[in-house]
C-alpha cells in the first residue's frame, strides 16, 4: 500500500503528537511507512497505524521507552562530542595555543596587579556564557523550525523536533553546576590558598573557563548544523 499525501501528513502529524525527539520520530515513521508497503489492502487507515503500533512496538506504553532511550543517546553523544572537543585544545596543534594561552594569563595575573572584585567578575562572566550559549540555540533552533513549517505550510508546532534541546538544557545545566563549585574558592582564596601559589590557582582556573567555554560555542555550533540538515533531510522525505 502507498499513502496518499493526505495520509502521509496524517501519520506525521500523529507522530508528532505523541513523540518528542527526532531519533524516535524518525524510526517509528520509517517503520510504520514498510509495514504499509507490505499491506495490499487496509480497511482502516487509522486501524491500520493503531495495529502496526500494539503489535510490533507492543503499544504506546513501550513508544514511551522508546522515548527515554532517546534522551539517554542523546545525553551520552552530548558528552563524547563535548569531550572530543574539550580534549582537542590538549591535542597537537591546538596544544601550542593553550600552552601560548596558559602562559600569557599567568604572566598577566602575575605581573597585573588584579583586585579580588576584577577576578571574580572574570569568573562570574565565564560562568554565564554557558546559559546564554544554551539560550541562543534555543532561540535559533525554535525560529528555524517555525520557518520551515511556515515554508512548508504546516501548522507551527513548537514542541515539534523537541531532541535537539535536550544537549544544550543538560549540558548548560551541568556547566553551571560545574563552574559554581569549581568558582567558590576563587571568591575566598584567603581563607584556604597562600597568596604566593594564587597566580598557578587562577591560571589554571580562567584556562579552564576558557577552554570549556570555546569546546561548548564549538560543540553547539556544530550541533546546530547538523540538526539543521537532520530536519531538512527529513522534511523531503
């Protein structure tokens, strides 16, 4: 059996419904449309759908695991992405950049007399630029999907192809989880830190910010791209 246009956008649009990420959209879809190139006659278009779903996928309840594995890859291809990028700067030839970058900031912090107020505010910033990274995928990624379903002269649907903003949520979350505990001695170094050793501590803690902060606008930009032609890819099918 071969679905009519009408059909076709039924079945999208049922999907669309009832599933949020992109991965599950995209094999259960798949799924549903060879099942149905195997049926030569149906005596319901919506049974039909309803009976490929309870008996290959044993139902919605299972659709929902389906749901939750999703999120899991994501989550763990966030953080292999991330790392690979993170690492990158200790790799040649990026090395010879943070070797270059590590010594000029010890070299300021050791010969610029900073004030502790200064310091805090350059940790404080680092920290922040995760969240407003995460804030503008979200921004980019929710304008392009309402212009390719303007484009497309679908309904917009802001839940639509909701997968792509599992990584940024999580991984600016954990990022400000990070870099707050990591930042608190930064505000206190008197109590703990002997002043003679604070130019290696703040060195090596703004070359981290640093670090993590070029990995993630790196990560995000590339993730952006390439969910970009994901839902392009799919939308001609």
């Amino acid at each position: 059996m071969r679905l009519t246009e009408q059909e076709d956008q039924l079945l999208k649009q049922y999907l669309s419904k009832i599933l949020k990420y992109r991965e599950t959209y995209d094999e259960l879809y798949d799924h549903i449309i060879t099942a149905l190139s195997h049926k030569t006659t149906i005596t319901s278009f919506e049974q039909t759908i309803y009976d490929i779903i309870t008996d290959d996928f044993g139902g919605h309840d299972n659709l929902m695991k389906l749901e939750k594995a999703s999120k899991r890859a994501a989550f763990k291809d966030t953080i292999r992405l991330f790392l690979i990028s993170f690492i990158g700067y200790f790799k040649f030839p990026k090395l010879l950049y943070t070797v270059v970058g590590a010594g000029m900031t010890y070299y300021f912090t050791l010969h610029v007399q900073l004030s502790l107020w200064n310091l805090r505010t350059i940790g404080l910033t680092m920290m922040v630029l995760p969240a407003i990274y995460t804030f503008a995928r979200s921004v980019k990624m929710y304008a392009f999907v309402q212009k390719e379903d303007i484009k497309a002269g679908r309904d917009f649907n802001r839940h639509k192809f909701n997968r792509p903003k599992i990584k940024p949520s999580l991984t600016g979350s954990a990022t400000i989880v990070i870099l707050t505990i990591a930042a608190l001695p930064l505000m206190f170094p008197h109590l703990w830190l002997p002043m003679i050793y604070y130019p290696v501590f703040v060195t090596l803690f703004l070359l981290f910010c640093a670090l993590y902060n070029l990995s993630l606008a790196r990560f995000y930009r590339n993730d952006l791209a390439r969910t970009r032609a994901i839902i392009l890819a799919a939308d001609k099918l």
